[in-house]
C-alpha cells in the first residue's frame, strides 16, 4: 500500500478513494454557503512555456470571444437561477493569461457582478509583457483591485531554464507606479536548477522595489506531461533554501500569508484559499459543502457544452463528511493556521472532538503550536506541509490533469 494511501485510510476513517464520477449537477447549491469565493479561468496565451501545467491553448482572437460568449453562458446557467445577488468573498481571473481579454474584461465584471454581490475585491494574473499602462489602467477602469505577475525570476540563467524572455523593467515599474492597485502580487519559482539564495534574494528585492506588495514563491514542480524537465533539488538543500529566503522576506518586513506567500503593506492575493468557491471556465473547479466538481479541460468542448445550454462539468466527486474535514483541513493548514472555531462553524461538531489524537501527535512532533486557541504551523511544520503539499501535486494532480488533459469528459478517475 502507498503511503499517501495509509495516510488518506487514517484520516478519513475508511477504504472509500477519492472517487470522481463523470456526472453532473444541473444545479449547483451555493446560495445559503458562507465565504464562497468565485474564480474565472482564462486559457489563452500568448505563446506556451513547457515548464506551465495549466489548461491552455495559443490565443486566437476570434476563439477567444467565442470562449468568453460560453463564459457569460455557464455564469447564467449556474447563478442565474434564484432571487436577488449572493454574496461572494472575491473574484480572481486566472489562466492563461486573462488580461489578454481585457477588451471585454469590463464586461464580464459587469455580468458576474448582476448575479453576486463582491466585498473583498478582484484580481488578475498578468503576464509580465502585459504590465503597461494601456493593459493596466484597461483592467483597472472594469473593476480590478488586484493583480499578479508571473515574473517567475529576474535572473537571465533561470528566465532561459524556464524559456522565458527577460522584459523592460524599468518600464514595468513605471506602468506600475502610474497605475497603482491594492495589491500587486508578483510570482517567483524557486529550487530551479542552478539557482542559489544570492539569486533568489535579489528576485525578492528587485519585486518589491518594482512596486508588489505581496509575493508568492512557488517551489519548482516537474511535471510528468510538461515539456520542460530538470534534475529535482535535492531535499536539504531546497529546505535551506526555503529556510533563508523565508527569514529573509521576514527580515525585509513581510510576513507569511500562507505556505508559499508573503505580504508587505496590506497586500493580499489568494485565490485558493476559500470554504467554498465556485469556478468558471475549462478545467475550473468548483467546491461546495458536499461536493467538488471539475469542468472539462478542452476549450472546444467547453464552448459546445455552454453554447448547447448545459454545464460543461467533466466530473464530480460527492465527498463522505470525512473527506471533507479532511479536505478543509488540508486547504485551511495552507493559510499557515487552522482555528478550530472555523472548523466547529463550518461541519458542526469540535475539531478536538473529530481529530483530536491527530493534532496531538502534529504538537508532539513540533509541527504545529497553539496560540491563543489557534492552531499555527511552526517552522517544521510549514516545511513538512510544503514537501507534502509537493508530494500531493505529484500523486493527485499530475495524475488528474494527466487524464484531463487528453480526456474532455472521462467516466472516472479514483484517486
Ligand atoms: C497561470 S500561471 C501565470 C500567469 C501568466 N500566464 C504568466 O505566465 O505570467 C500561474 C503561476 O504558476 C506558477 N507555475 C507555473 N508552472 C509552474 C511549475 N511547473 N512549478 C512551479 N510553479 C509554476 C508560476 O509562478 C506562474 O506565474
Ligand atoms: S506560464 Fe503563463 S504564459 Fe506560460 S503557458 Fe502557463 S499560463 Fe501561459
């Protein structure tokens, strides 16, 4: 038996897998959820980088009008039904790359906004060659408070390991400074081959002296079906990694928003981090109290499933009320704590009562602490979350999105 399988046996008191079935809600139950967050994924890009597992395609104009039409189409279908505007935490734009839409940007806004009620703003990642004052004051006029930038490196040794061309940031800077956002959250990879703390330091420094005030810093991941493919790092040396450049942005004034990112000055861009959310576009996701669903990962089929007046959902998994604590748990450690009012608001019952032994043994290992009534991942423990969190991306999601990508409506997928 594999570890991670033992370890889901534990947790979720039973043999029952993660089964996702291809079948579909044609409603999906939102209404009366707390902190539902609301995502729009993007999948056209300018041109393709092998290191980038996400669903996308080469933009085409005329494709991507018809994907955005198909958008509007599903937002109806899910939150069209119903009295009055739920209300909804945030709304992030992901790819891809959705400010290449940027034209109809305003638009979408406009029709997501008809059907909920937004309190914590909206965000869009960019990429760094959409930085200019024409995109930015764009996205800015539909509505947007926060951006990312998928700068990944400033260093020209690792910008040519991941393929990417190095930009004008001086005029990034400027752009930035003209048209300023809440939040400017600039995206880093870090253990790519080759790469030491020196580099590193200086890519955090050169991001934050370019105007962000919030970065995330994604350790490197190979996955099976990306083009490009490295030796790994090994494991000491990506933790002394992790270990220094963490003190250092504390050092520079940031504390940690979650795992992998860190806030200077209010920033804050997270667009995981929910109880629940609902997720529009090919490959989004949409998570509820008792189910979590995936739409299909191919853009044609995609637009056919919404333009034929049906959810383009590719599969559904109906979690048991164990896997769901055990989801929630897993996503709540990520924002670095776990309160276990939260958890009592959300299923009912005391965290201590459900999973008592287990926090236990996570304090005697020095994994987490508790203050003040709340439980805070420790230094060891965010280690420990980050290798898991890495290990989880392999075994789940590699092998998911694996199917997905080549499949647009598989029958099942356990896991
Ligand atoms: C959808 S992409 C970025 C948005 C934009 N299209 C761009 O390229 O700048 C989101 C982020 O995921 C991270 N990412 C993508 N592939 C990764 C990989 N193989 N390992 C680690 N991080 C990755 C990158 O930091 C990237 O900015
Ligand atoms: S990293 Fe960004 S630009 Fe590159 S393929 Fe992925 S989504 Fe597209």
């Amino acid at each position: 038996m594999r570890k991670s399988d033992a370890m889901r046996i534990w947790l979720t008191r039973s043999f029952k897998p993660f089964l996702f079935l291809g079948e579909a809600d044609e409603e999906l139950r939102f209404r009366d959820v707390k902190k539902l967050g609301l995502y729009i994924h993007v999948p056209f890009c300018e041109t393709i980088c092998g290191f980038c597992p996400y669903c996308k395609c080469p933009y085409d104009r005329e494709k991507a009008d018809r994907y955005i039409d198909a958008l509007l189409l599903e937002t109806e279908m899910v939150a069209g039904r119903g009295e009055g505007r739920a209300e909804a935490t945030s709304l992030y734009f992901g790819g891809g790359s959705p400010a290449l839409a940027h034209g109809r940007m305003a638009e979408i806004i406009e029709a997501v906004r008809k059907r909920f009620r937004i309190t914590e703003g909206i965000g869009v990642e960019l990429h760094p060659r959409e930085v200019n004052e024409e995109i930015l004051s764009s996205l800015k006029r539909a509505g947007v408070s926060k951006i990312s930038v998928g700068m990944q490196s400033f260093h020209e040794g690792c910008l040519s390991f991941l393929g990417r061309p190095s930009h004008d940031i001086p005029a990034m800077r400027a752009a930035l400074e003209k048209t300023p956002f809440e939040t400017v959250s600039i995206d880093l990879i870090f253990a790519m081959p080759g790469q030491t703390f020196e580099t590193l330091k200086r890519d955090v420094d050169t991001a934050f002296a370019i105007g962000a005030n919030h970065v995330a810093l994604y350790p490197f991941i190979d996955f099976s079906f990306a083009d490009k493919h490295a030796a790994p790092v090994a494991g000491r040396e990506k933790k002394a990694l992790l270990y220094r450049i963490v003190e250092y942005c504390e050092s520079r004034g940031c504390h940690r928003t979650s795992i992998w990112t860190f806030s200077r000055d209010g920033g804050v861009y997270s667009s995981m981090t929910r109880d629940n959310f609902l997720g529009f576009g090919c490959s989004a996701t949409s998570l509820l109290m008792d189910r979590f669903k995936i739409n299909t990962f191919s853009v044609d089929e995609y637009i056919k499933r919404c333009e034929s007046g049906r959810l383009p959902t590719s599969l559904t998994l109906r979690f048991t009320r164990r896997q769901r604590m055990v989801y929630y748990l897993f996503w709540t450690a990520y924002g670095t704590r776990i309160d276990p009012r939260g958890f009592e608001t959300f299923f009912g019952v005391p965290l201590e009562k459900e999973y008592g032994f287990e926090m236990l043994l996570a304090r005697a290992a020095g994994l987490i602490e508790r203050k003040n009534g709340i439980y805070e991942l420790t230094r060891r423990g965010v280690y420990y979350y980050h290798y898991f969190e890495q290990f989880y991306t392999l075994a789940y999601i590699d092998k998911m999105w694996g199917i997905m990508r080549e499949t647009p409506f598989p029958e099942r997928i356990t896991l």
